[in-house]
C-alpha cells in the first residue's frame, strides 16, 4: 500500500532556466515581468503534485500569490531535503527559499529574512509501540536520534549536546524529514525531530508515530531571500502585512490545515488497515460511479468510509443502511432496490452529492462548493439553505466554507435556529462530517496515487 511521500521522493528536480549565461539568477534581483526563481522541497508542507497532477502546497500556494502581486513569474527548483534547498540560495541559483524553513539566527546571518507565515514547534517522534518512550532531553542520551541535516533540528540537538554529555545524533544531507518519519514508522530507526506541522499531515498516514515531547518553544517559519536582495525580502513583509497577503495566508490555513482535527490513533490505524483489507472490493464501483457522476473517485471513497467504514451491510439505529447508507426515502428516489448492495449504494450515494453540489450556485468556487455540497448530503439541503440566509444576515460569506462552518453550528443554538424556516439541526455535525471526510480523502488519495 502507499504510504505518504515516497513515490514524491523519486520525482527528479525540475530544472530551471537561468536569468543569464554568465550570472545565476541570484546574483540580480528579478525586474518587473520577469521570472522569480525559489527554491522548494518536495513535502507536504511546502510543494508537491496534487490529486489533479498539478503543483500545490503550502509555499506554492502562497508563493504563486506573491509572485502575481509582484507581476512575477515563478519558476520553481524542487529538492528533496533542507540541505539542498539552503545551498541552492546560498549558491545564488535562487533568489528565494521558500520551504518551510524556520527563521534562525544562523540564517538570518548567511540570508536576508523574508515573509513568516506561520509558527512550528520541534518534536521528537518515535514509534508508539518502542515503550518507555523519553519525555526529557536526558532521556534522549543513549537514543537512535536521527534528524535530517541544515534543518533546525541539527541547531537545537547541537546546543543541547554542548550541555549534556552523551547525546548523540546523526544527521543526513540527502533524506528529508517526512522520510525520516517513515523509517521511524517502520521501526527502521529510533526517533527523529520534525516540525509540529509536518507531524499533524504524516501521521494520518502513519499512524504509529507518536510525539514523545516538545524540543522546543514556538519558532517562526517562513521565508529567505539571498542576502544581497534585501528589497525582494522586504517586499515579502509588506505583502504579508497587506490585507491581500494576510487573505491568501488565512486560504492557504484553510485549505491546507485548518481541518486536520484531534488525532485518532484508533481511528486512522483502522483506516490504514481498511485500505488493504476493503477498499480493493468496491475500487471498481467507486471508479464507475465516479465517470457517471464526475466527482472524484478518492471523494466517494472518503464519503464511504465516513458513512460505513466500507461495509455493505451497515445499519444504523436510524434506518440507515449499506455502504454509503441510503435512507429509504432517498433510495427509492434514486431507483436502489437494494440499499446493501454495494454497486446500487455506491451509484446512488455519488447521484445524491452530485446533485446536493449541482444546486447549489454555480458561481461558488471549489473547493467551497464541494464542502457545502458534503454539509447538504448530511444535513439536508434545507439546513444548508437556513444556514446560509443565516450567515447573510450576520454578515458572514454564504459561498466560504470558512464562514459556513462557523455558521452551521448555529443551526442548533436557541437564540438563532428559532429564526430560521426549517428549524432545529445539529449543524455542528455536519462540520465535523466535511472535517473528517477532508481527512480520510488526503490518506485514501496519496494511497490511490500509487
């Protein structure tokens, strides 16, 4: 089964043009119109290629953004490691680094700071099962520790062996820190040290890492310029600052973080395990129903696995049954014969979305759309339209999920459901619905990937 990244990690760097023959593109800052070369790597929190085989990520996204005000375009060289992502600005063959890269005094004095976006914490990761796992620096002595190399990791491991004799870490210049993770996931090391944010996305898919303890207080993390481009830096900051930047950092939250929940170890362990054992029974109808409907195939799934765990013959107290559990109203609409036959549920459950998401407004752009349309399969489209008229009212954005799960909630709160024409509905449940399918979609997806 895929795990997450590795197929990622035999991705060859793109190569980029340079802005001369004789000069690298660091050596000059970019001019209006012209190309902004930035160094990445390749891993969840910064860059990599996406369900629809196109770039995404945090720092792409964001990046991308940057750049347009900037009346810049991007070209992007793709590492796999820290290391080699600090070399190529300090070599001059980038003029930004953006990777995820915590803001240090050892770099801010070989690169000029650009733009934060975003606070981490350092934590040491090891394998849940490796008991009694260390809770102090101390008990680090003695431990398989090993961190990828240039990362903030090795500074603070530094600092601390200067003060406590017999910690030991290795380093390594070519593994990043997500694979680094694996290894750990594996048993195949000790421990390693990762950023908070790199720790909540993999260990969805990894679900036996545990963090043993915090390595460090709240860092900032954020951008580098080559240290004679001062002005593309300060650029950076100013755009941060401006409302246009701070509502692209807020989407980029969103749409990257903001719905990865409280991890379940039970939870995620089991879906791991489901993903072998009975996603490849139902693969088939999960990819019919998706070109018959056009909705995407790691979407039903997610859906499915929400509802029924992928089993054909649920059945809740509610009436509720089969694997994309159907009520009866809603199967006969749809044709089902049979609610536990998993091709007629499957089918039907995937018509059902399509059409909760083809009436809503066209105008909604994704993936908004799709969220609302997820909160309508489960709440009810007549819910979704209160809360809706509910968010105008209190001068929220109807069209932003954002906003729209902060207003569903209300949906069951006295001094508001009163007001609206269909009433009462756990609206609440229907955000934590949209959460979870979000989660279970980014694991099913990076699994179907391979």
């Amino acid at each position: 089964m895929f795990r997450y990244l590795l197929p990622l990690a035999l991705l060859l760097p793109l190569l980029l043009s340079a802005c001369g023959d004789d000069q690298p593109p660091g050596a000059a800052p970019p001019s209006e119109g012209g190309v902004l070369v930035v160094a990445t790597r390749n891993g969840p929190v910064s860059w990599y290629i996406g369900r629809n085989q196109q770039p995404t990520g945090p720092e792409h996204d964001l990046v991308e953004a940057f750049a347009a005000a900037q009346g810049l375009r991007v070209e992007w060289q793709v590492h796999e490691s820290t290391a080699a992502v600090l070399a190529a600005l300090e070599e001059g063959r980038a003029h930004l680094a953006a990777a995820g890269l915590t803001h240090l005094d050892s770099r801010d004095r070989r690169f000029e700071a650009a733009l934060t976006h975003g606070e981490v914490i350092q934590q040491v990761v090891c394998h849940r099962e490796d008991r009694p796992l260390p809770d102090t620096v101390e008990d680090l002595v003695g431990v398989d520790l090993q961190v990828t190399d240039a990362s903030s990791y090795v500074d603070r491991l530094t600092a601390l062996a200067e003060q406590m004799e017999g910690l030991r870490f290795q380093t390594h210049a070519d593994l990043s820190t997500e694979v680094l993770l694996t290894r750990v996931a594996r048993r195949e090391i000790g421990c390693t040290v990762a950023d908070s944010s790199i720790v909540e996305v993999v260990r969805r898919h990894w679900p036996n890492l545990e963090v043993a303890f915090d390595l460090s207080a709240p860092e900032q993390v954020g951008w580098y310029a080559v240290a004679s481009l001062g002005d593309l830096a300060a650029a950076s900051r100013d755009w941060r600052e401006s409302e246009r930047g701070q509502a692209v950092v807020d989407r980029v939250r969103e749409r990257y973080y903001a719905y990865i929940g409280e991890f379940d170890f039970v939870d995620l362990r089991a879906l791991n395990r489901r993903l072998d054992e009975r996603l490849p029974r139902y693969l088939d109808e999960f990819e019919q129903a998706g070109e018959i409907t056009g909705l995407p195939v790691d979407l039903l799934a997610a859906m499915a696995y929400q509802e029924s765990h992928w089993d054909p013959r649920a059945t809740s107290p509610t009436g509720v049954r089969g694997i994309m559990m159907l009520t009866e109203p809603t199967a006969a609409s749809l044709g089902v014969e049979d609610r536990l036959n998993p091709r007629e549920s499957i089918l039907a459950g995937a018509r059902y979305l399509a059409d909760r998401r083809e009436r809503l407004p066209a105008d909604i752009p994704e993936p908004d759309r799709t969220y609302l349309a997820l909160a309508s399969y489960n709440l009810g489209r007549a819910h979704v339209l209160d809360a809706r008229q509910l968010a105008r009212e209190l001068g929220r954005d109807p069209d932003s999920w954002s906003d729209m799960r902060e207003v569903l909630p209300l949906k069951a709160d006295e001094r508001y459901y009163p007001q609206t024409k269909y009433g009462y509905a756990r609206g609440y449940e229907s955000v934590h619905y949209v959460r979870r399918i979000r989660n279970y979609r980014d694991v099913i997806g990076q699994a179907l990937a391979d």
